[in-house]
C-alpha cells in the first residue's frame, strides 16, 4: 500500500478514538484547559466577567461548540458519538483547505 | 493553550497578528518555491493529524486537561514552513467551526502553536539530529527532545500573553478588562503541566510516530 494511504488510515483510526479525549476527562471529573473558561466559567472562579471580556467573547458562535452536534445533550455516550463525527468533519475539512492551499501554493512546481 | 475571544485586549491581539503575518507571508512564499503538488497530501496529512491529536485531551491534577498538538512531528517531517502553514490551518477550523480558542486570538494562537512551536521544534531537532542516519535512534532522541522543549515554548507563550492583559488593559476602577490572572499565576499554571505531563506525552507520540516511520517510510525522514 502506498505511503499516504497508510497514514490516512492513521488518522482515520486517530478520529475513531477521539472519543477518548472526552471519556477518559469526564472520567477523571476535569474541566476544560486551564485559561480557556466561558465567561460563566470565570464569574464562578472570580466572582465577575471583565467588562472586555464580555463584549470580546460573544463576537462568534460557532456551528459546533466543543465539539459537540447541534441538539439536546445526550449523556456521554451521545456526546462521544458527536465528538467522533466532529473529529471525522474537522480532519475532512481541515485537509481538504490544507490541501487547497499546497496546491496553490506549489502550482508552479506542477510537473515535478 | 487555545486562547478564547475576550482573554487578550486589542493591543495584545492586533500586535500578534501583525507578528504572524509575516510568518505565514513568508511560509506561503517559500512553499510556492520549494513545494512540489505530489507533496501537498502531506500538507493535508500534517494539518489533519494536527487537528484530530488535539482532539485527545488529557486530565491533570486540578481538575483541567491539555494535549498534544504534533507541531515538532509534523516540522520534523515537513519543515518548518510547511508546518506554519498545516498546523495554522488546524486552529482556523477549530476556532471557526467548533470554537476552540477565539476569532480575535487567532494570530496569537498561530504564533505560540504554529510559528513558535514549530520553528523551536524543528530548529531543536536539527540542532541534535544534525549529521546522523536516518534510522539512528539519536533522530528519535532528538525528536523527542524537540517536541517536548516546542510545546513548552507554546505553553510559555500563552501564559505570558495572558499574564501580562492585567497590566495592560484595567478598567478606570483598575479592574482587569480581560484575562484577569497576573504573570505569577499564568506562568505556574500553565508551565508546571506542560513540564510534567503534556510535554511528556507529545514527546512520546512524536517520538512513537517517528519510530514506526523510520522503520517502514524512512523516505519520509529524508529531510
């Protein structure tokens, strides 16, 4: 098998267990990174949202926040499932602008 | 280590996309020069395996977690420009799709896990690997050691910038406008993870990728 084709199956199996990187936190009971709260998050750890703050952080609201499929919560073995179609719609999406990209990049070097 | 809309104050977010555009300038530049089109699947497969190792968060004492993010990984194989490029390319989606790390904070975010780690990453691994073999285990070492130096440099980075948005942007009352946490907090919180465990497990992928791929693509190392 070609090389490339091995190491998309890599990935592949990478975005299968994604999943894991949700259960095994929740498992431990942790939170987020460390400095990436939501706003609310902050107000219960320092007891107000910085004015900046406020405004700043509403500016986008993504399609698919955390990682997670639009809908009502499902427990964890709804939310692994969305986390993994994420991670299968994230690599798509994420290779396929790489890809973009390098071809337009390397356009001139086409016949080598 | 995604630094969310609202974190960093105008100054600090403006001054870091004018020190990332020229990176990514330059990247573009270079990659027109040097890339070949068969080697734009690799692009894709950088950016793409930088996006989905993210994914894996791991928990540490105290109730957060982190992870890896394959910079010094894909700069081993790639180089340096060309990591710019997939690993910027990695935090575009998720900040825009799934909101991981801000809209505004995207030249920072840039800078500490694309730019920084992968220039530190790939000149580390250079510097140690310089001369050996392509098979030679001094390669995984010094890969090893490349990718746990990188990620701590991203780790540094994202702290001071935070560290620093209480000195920079206070209200009239003197309260903090954004990140609210002083450079003796950021520093310790984000250092001593990335020191003792993230850090750690990006050394070990890398170094576990590498192995396999020195053993059965050792093309793939020429570089």
């Amino acid at each position: 098998m070609k090389t490339v084709s091995k190491l998309w199956i890599g990935i592949a199996v990478l975005a299968l267990l994604s999943p894991l990187g949700l259960i095994i936190p929740a498992l431990f009971g942790a939170g987020g990174a460390w400095g990436e709260w939501s706003a609310e998050e902050l107000r219960d750890l320092i007891g107000y949202v910085p004015a900046g703050m406020e405004k700043l952080s509403r500016l986008w609201s993504s399609p698919m926040p955390d990682y997670s499929v639009p809908g009502p919560r499902r427990g964890l073995f709804g939310e692994s499932l969305g986390y993994m179609l994420t991670a299968v719609i994230g690599v798509a999406v994420t290779a396929g602008l790489a890809y973009l990209l390098a071809m337009w990049a390397g356009r001139k070097n086409r016949q080598q | 280590m995604h630094i969310p809309d609202g974190y960093l104050g105008p100054a600090t977010y403006g001054t870091l996309f004018g020190i990332t555009a020229p990176f990514w300038g330059y990247a573009s530049w270079k990659l027109n020069r040097t890339l070949k089109s068969r080697q734009a699947p690799y692009l894709a497969l950088g950016a793409a395996f930088s996006f989905v190792i993210m994914m894996f968060n791991i928990p540490v004492l105290g109730g957060t977690t982190g992870h890896a993010t394959g910079t010094t990984l894909i700069a081993v194989l790639l180089g340096p420009w060309a990591t710019i490029i997939a690993v910027s390319v990695a935090l575009v989606i998720q900040a825009l799709l799934f909101g991981d790390g801000g809209i505004t904070a995207l030249g920072a975010n840039c800078f500490n896990i694309a730019v920084a780690g992968g220039l530190a990453g790939w000149g580390i691994y250079r510097v140690i690997a310089a001369g050996s073999d392509v098979r030679s285990k001094r390669r995984l070492v010094a890969a090893a050691i490349a990718a746990y130096l990188s990620l701590n440099v991203s780790a540094l980075l994202t702290a001071v910038e935070l560290g620093v948005q209480p000195l920079l942007e206070r209200s009239p009352e003197g309260q903090p406008l954004y990140s609210p946490y002083p450079l003796t907090i950021t520093i310790p919180a984000m250092l001593l993870e990335h020191v003792f465990l993230f850090g750690v497990v990006e050394a070990v992928i890398t170094a576990l990728v590498l192995r396999y791929l020195q053993k059965h693509e050792p093309e793939m190392l020429r570089l």
